[in-house]
C-alpha cells in the first residue's frame, strides 16, 4: 500500500523546516511506503515526463529515513538541474548528495551519527549499506529487542538467527560488507550485510 504522506513524522525533530525548503525549491510528490521492500529503502523516477515522485519505506528510523531522503533528493537536483543524462550514482550525483549531507549535519543530531555521516559524505555509495560503518551507527537507533545485534558483532562460526527471513545461519568470513554464511537447513552459502538484525541461537 502506498500513502501520500507529510514527512515531520518521519525526519529527525527540528529538521523538518531543512526538507520542507528542500521540498519547495525542488518539488516532488512524496509517497511512504508501508509494505516491505527488501531490496531497496527508497527510490526516485519521474513520470509524466516532468514530476518527480519519491518513495521511501516507512519501517525506517529517523536517521535512516532522513539519510535515504536526501539520497532522494540528490538524484531530483540532479535531473531538475541537469537531465536524465548523468550517470545515477556519479561524481556529480555524489557531490550534490554530499552537500545535502553537509547541510544535515548543521543540525542537532547525535555526534554518532554526525561523525558517520560526514565520513560517509566524503565518497558516498549508491545504498548506504554499502558503507556499513554508517548502517550500524543508523540502524542503532532502530526499535529492536535487546537480544537483537547486528551480524558484524558475531564471531566467526557462531549460531545465529537471520530475523528478516527466520531462517539460521552459521556466521563465516568476512567479504568487506558482507558476510558469508551458511544456511543451517540448505546448507547453502549465502552474502549477508554486516548490519543484518540477528538473534544468537
């Protein structure tokens, strides 16, 4: 289901003024997406030619949500500004997305997650869970149980519960981040993420 939404909810308190100027200088219809996506946190595309939509998933905290938005946003300018004929997640997209990032930090958030973002910014990744440093500092302020940790934080060899799908793995090496792991009952070899939700077993 999707739902045409006001973001003050869903942006970090005191922000919401930084992405409504955003929204104004830059116009995009906003959808909140309520069902899971796993491959993907948000997204941009533009249709009928000359309105930008963007849509974010709404399982996300604050920061993720914020974070994702500006992604977002960044690929707007940069079609807004340019056209369609920049490479998606080139130079120029990373400049824009990093000056965004620059601008957020302005604010009050935590220094965890200040720290993160500007040593993200310096080089940003097409998805944010491709730099897993800053996806553990988000994803730590994310409403979990307290026997909840992320996949990095497990030793090699160790039991674990895989709570996005159920299923159990066995923890194994580390490929920069992502993690290779062995599902229990397949024994298939499977790339987790670092900052994957896992219950030890």
């Amino acid at each position: 289901m999707q739902n045409s939404s006001p973001f003050e909810d869903y942006v970090p308190e005191g922000t919401y003024s930084f992405f409504l100027s955003l929204k104004k200088q830059y116009p995009f219809s906003l959808k909140i997406i309520t069902r899971r996506r796993k491959t993907r946190l948000g997204d941009f595309r533009v249709i009928n030619g000359n309105e930008g939509v963007i849509t974010i998933n709404s399982n996300l905290n604050q920061y993720s949500f914020a974070v994702t938005l500006l992604h977002e946003i960044a690929h707007l300018m940069v079609w807004r500004d340019l056209g369609n004929r920049i490479e998606k997640h080139g130079i120029i997209w990373k400049s824009y997305f990093s000056n965004l990032l620059n601008l957020f930090c302005e604010y009050n958030l935590p220094q965890d997650v200040k720290n993160a973002i500007r040593i993200y910014m310096k080089n940003p990744k097409a998805s944010r869970y491709s730099d897993y440093k800053l996806a553990m500092v988000l994803n730590r302020y994310d409403i979990k149980h307290e026997s909840e940790i992320f996949l990095g934080e497990l030793k090699e060899g160790e039991l674990f519960l895989l709570l996005s799908n159920g299923r159990k793995y066995i923890r194994g090496i580390k490929r920069r981040t992502r993690i290779v792991c062995v599902d229990l009952e397949s024994k298939g070899k499977y790339l987790i993420n670092v900052a994957a939700l896992v219950r030890r077993e």
